[in-house]
C-alpha cells in the first residue's frame, strides 16, 4: 500500500514523516521519529504507558493512527523539560520518589502535565480518578499522587 | 500490534462519508473515536479495506436544544458530555454514565455515536438510551431516519443500522419535574466493562409512578429492557417490597455470559442489586424535583 507523507508539531516542532495508514502514532513516535521516551506497556489502552498530549488533550497513542495526527499537535515526555530544567512534575516525580522502575513514568508525567491544567488544584481524590488510566506496577501510587499534588502546589501562580 | 492493511479516508462532510460508505458496500467501515474498533483490527477481528474516519465533521458535533429535546452530535465525545453545561443541567444520566466509562483518555477519544453503534453487550450508552427513550438519528443514500432506541439494539454486534448508513446524532427528552434516573453499574476496577449495570428512569405523579423503564447492561446479548419489573411497578407507589419483588423480576429476565467477571447466576443477582439502587436513586430524584 502506498505511504503517505504526513506533518504535524511534535513539541513545538513540525516533523514530517512517511507512513503506512495502519501505523499507529506511538509505532511512528518511537521508531520514525526516534523519540522514544513514550513507552509500550499493553497495546491494548489499558496502562496508559504511552499516553501523550495530543491537541491539548491526553491519548493513549497505542489507539490513535498516526494518520490522524497529520496536521496537529503532539506534546511527548521529551517536550517537557525547557532549555536543560525539569519541568516542576518531573522535578516531584523525582523528589517524592513517584518512580521505582520508570517505566509508567512517562505516561504519568504526560497525563499528570494535562490534568494539572484541566485542574490546576486537586484534591487527592481528583488526582486519582484524574490519572486512572494509568498503571503502574512498582510503586502503589502513593508517591505518585503526592508528586502531582506538590508539583501542583509549585505551580500555582505566586 | 498493528492493524492490517486499509486505505485511510477523510471526508468533509456525512455526506461525503456516506458516498464513500455505498462505494465501499462490503469493505468500507467507519472509525469514530477508534477504541473499540482499532482493538477489534489489531487482532484481526475487522478488517476493512477502507476506513473512513468522521471523528472530526463539523456536522457531527455538539450539543444544543430542540424544544423539550437535546440533540447530540454523534461524535461527541465522553469528555465532551461530562464538561457540556447543557448536559448537567437537563439530561444529568448521561453525565453520570460517561463518567462510568474507561478511563479520562479513552473518554478524549470515545464517542456516543460510537458506543451505540458498536453493538457490544457492555457498553453503557445502550440502556442510558433505552431507559431516555432516546431517538437515534441516521443518515444514509435515502436521507434522514430516526429510530427509536427500543427498536435500535437488535443483538451482539446487530443493530437496526443498515450497512450504508452513519448515526449522525441522538436526541434524548430533557428532565422534567417529577422526572428521576438512577445509574448503578458494578465494575471490578477503572477501564472494566460492567459485570452488570442498570438504568432507570420514572416518573412520578403524586406519588404514583406513572412511567418507568429499567434497562440492563451486560447481562444478555444486548441491553435491554426488563419488561416485567417495569409491568410491576407502574401505576404503583413504589415501596421496598416492591422494589423486592421487581429486583426478582429483573433477575429472572437476564441471560449474561459467564466469563472472568463471573458466572450466571452470580451477575444475576449483581444485576438485581444494580436495579434496586438505581430504582431507589431514581426515587429519590423524582421526588426531590
Ligand atoms: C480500556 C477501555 C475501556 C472501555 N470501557 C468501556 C466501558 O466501561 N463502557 C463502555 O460503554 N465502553 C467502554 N469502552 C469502549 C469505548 O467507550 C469506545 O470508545 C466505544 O465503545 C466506541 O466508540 P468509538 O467512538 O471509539 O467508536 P469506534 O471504535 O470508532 O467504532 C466502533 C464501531 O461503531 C461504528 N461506528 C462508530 N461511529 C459510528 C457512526 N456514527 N455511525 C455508524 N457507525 C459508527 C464503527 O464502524 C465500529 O464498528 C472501553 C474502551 C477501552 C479501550
Ligand atoms: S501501551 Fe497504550 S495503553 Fe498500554
Ligand atoms: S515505576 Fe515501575 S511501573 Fe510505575
């Protein structure tokens, strides 16, 4: 089957790549575009490992053709950090240990990076029904909601 | 895993998509939000030739009011309709059951068109729609169709759409005083269809219920009505020994699946126990209005 040449911004940068219409968008991320921070956990969008920012809302790019991002936005972990400084989630992550093996880390930064704007304040209950379309394994989420929750209260305007 | 081979199209309009629907009789499919159906392509249990996204038609969006009716865009998504001011106010079921549904991801992409359509026992829009008395409103060569959603569901993946038609929107009453729903569905953990659910939604007159229906979720090929309770209950004031002995009805009117979620009998009862909570609920909010 013929390729198509697709373009849209992935952070904040406009990429274009040839693909095949079946190729899902975290197949093209991860091995056209070599951005591979966002991970595989299931395929099956269950574990949210390979959530991403996708027009300004939050996907699980397992089940999202890269077709359908042709002309749009994509915000992966690789966009978070500016010029060499953390973003303030990732900097939480860190400090209260919200990661053990990592591997779920970068679907929770991407969700926690959206959910954060779609509630810039949550209570610890919102920050769990907010992130429920992510799993991890390791850590029993509790260092990962006090993440959000201080991340949060550091980003609050002064 | 990836989706088998298919040439990607992206119509303007419905009616594009619908042309493109009756070129594509045998091989052509719609992807609407795309998480039931890529699933379904990635393990090969479709696979069309040509997929023809209408995700994004203008035409198929929104939510606004028709008189005593709300008229959804069928791809409204589930994010969509729990954010919608409108949706809150007048037809708050809806809210609660897409709240319900997967995960705040899958609810980005989601859409009601989509959940209708799709035929699976488990899906949750169905009997949201039976127990509104909702219209499916679908588009095909001929022209506009409604359907109502009683006559809509027909069996697993069966539903009164012909093969060459799209829903373009579904138009569900708004509440009125004296109205009351109730939504209960059980579900092992986040993102897990319902091991049973129930919807009820009456009306009450004095204390007389003069209007109810009772639809299930995922206890039977299809969501449905229960019949049977709802002969019970209406034209009755409603109390616990009612409710009692159409809580036996409603079990007696499941045929589930047995699978990982549970055997027969045990979903049987987890459906009658849905369908007392959601009776009781919708009590309560008929007689609060
Ligand atoms: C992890 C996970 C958990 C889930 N949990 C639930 C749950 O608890 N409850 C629930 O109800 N659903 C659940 N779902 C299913 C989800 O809600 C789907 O989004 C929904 O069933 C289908 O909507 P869609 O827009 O994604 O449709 P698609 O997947 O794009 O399409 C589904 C089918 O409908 C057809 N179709 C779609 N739109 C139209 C239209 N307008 N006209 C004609 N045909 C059309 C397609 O051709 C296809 O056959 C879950 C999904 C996932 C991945
Ligand atoms: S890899 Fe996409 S949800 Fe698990
Ligand atoms: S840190 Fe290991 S899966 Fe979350």
């Amino acid at each position: 089957m013929a390729k198509k040449l697709i373009a849209f911004k992935l952070n904040n940068q406009p990429v274009e790549v040839l693909i095949e219409a079946r190729e899902l968008l975290v197949h093209v991320l991860r091995e056209q575009l070599a951005q591979t921070g966002t991970h595989i956990g299931c395929e099956t969008s269950h574990c949210g490992a390979c959530t991403v920012d996708f027009n300004g809302e939050s996907v699980k790019s397992c089940t999202v053709l890269a077709i359908q991002a042709n002309g749009g936005e994509v915000l992966t972990v690789e966009g978070l950090a500016q010029n060499g400084t953390l973003h303030p989630l990732q900097e939480a992550f860190m400090q209260d240990h919200g990661l053990q093996c990592g591997f779920c880390t970068p679907g929770m930064l991407m969700r926690s990076f959206r959910f954060l704007q779609e509630n810039p304040d949550p209570t610890e209950e919102e920050i769990r029904s907010g992130m429920a379309g992510n799993l991890c394994r390791c850590t029993g989420y509790q260092n990962i909601v006090k993440a959000v929750k201080s991340a949060a209260a550091k980003m609050q305007p002064a | 895993m990836i989706p088998g081979e298919f040439e990607y199209h992206a119509p303007a309009t419905v009616d594009d998509a619908i042309q493109l629907l009756a070129q594509h009789p045998d091989d052509g499919k719609i992807i609407a939000g795309g998480h039931s159906l890529l699933p379904m392509m990635k393990l090969r249990f479709a696979e069309p030739a040509h997929l023809i996204n209408i995700f994004e038609i203008p035409e198929l969006k929104g939510i606004t009011e028709e008189g005593s009716m709300l008229r959804i865009g069928a791809m409204t998504t589930e994010s969509e309709l729990i954010r919608s001011a409108l949706i809150n106010q007048k037809c708050p079921l809806i809210v609660e059951a897409a709240k319900m549904i997967a995960d705040p991801q899958v609810r980005n992409r989601g859409t009601i068109g989509g959940d209708i359509a799709h035929g699976d026992p488990g899906n949750d829009h169905p009997a949201v729609m039976l127990a509104l008395d909702a219209d499916i409103v679908v588009k095909g060569p001929q022209g506009e169709r409604t359907i109502a959603a009683k006559d809509f569901f027909l069996g697993t993946y069966v539903t009164a759409l012909e093969p060459n038609e799209i829903i373009t929107a579904i138009r569900v009453p708004a509440s009125t005083p004296g109205t009351g729903y109730g939504f209960n569905k059980l579900k092992r953990k986040t993102g897990d269809f319902a091991t049973a659910g129930a919807t009820v939604v009456l009306h009450l007159k004095g204390n007389t219920c003069d209007e109810i229906r009772i639809a299930l979720t995922n206890v039977g090929p299809t969501a449905f009505r229960a019949e049977a309770p709802e002969a019970l209950l209406q034209g009755r004031e409603i109390d616990d020994a009612l409710i009692e002995q159409a809580a036996i009805k409603v079990m007696e009117s499941c045929a589930p699946a047995e699978d990982l979620r549970g055997d027969a009998e045990y979903k049987c009862h987890m459906a009658a126990e849905m369908a007392r909570r959601s009776i009781r609920d919708a009590l309560a909010r008929a007689k609060g209005n």
